[in-house]
C-alpha cells in the first residue's frame, strides 16, 4: 500500500532577510537613511524570529560607509 506524500510546507513570512537585503543594498548605493530604517526593520524581525541579526549589522555597516566615504567625497570637492 502506498501512502500518499506529505502536504508541502509553507513557506515562513519571514521578513528578516527582505529588510536585511534592503538595508544594505540601499545603505550601499544610494540613502545611508533608508539602510539605517530597513537595517532597525530587520533588527526587530530577527529578535522577534529568533535569529542572528547579521544582516542589521551588515545593513548599519554599509550606511555607514556610504555616509563617511559620502562625507570624505564633498569634503575633498
């Protein structure tokens, strides 16, 4: 007899990743803001998950160096 296979399962609302991915995309390229926001989102979401915030950490470090290297770059015009 063969028995039928396990439903699927479904995939977690897990926006940890999305906020993270935000952060440091936008941190990098464009608003040093916008990476701080998402980079807090994420922060919030992986406590509330219960995983490692890596990701806000990356987030905050890549706004970061878009600000300083933003700063340096009017500073030395």
């Amino acid at each position: 007899m063969a028995y039928p296979p396990p439903p699927a399962a479904q995939p977690a609302s897990d926006k940890t990743t999305l906020w993270g991915v935000l952060g440091i995309v936008l941190g990098l390229i464009c608003c040093p803001i916008l990476g701080v926001v998402f980079g807090v989102l994420s922060l919030q979401e992986s406590k509330k998950a219960g995983k490692p915030p890596t990701l806000a950490y990356v987030a905050f470090a890549a706004a970061a160096l878009n600000l300083v290297f933003g700063i340096i770059y009017y500073a030395a015009r």
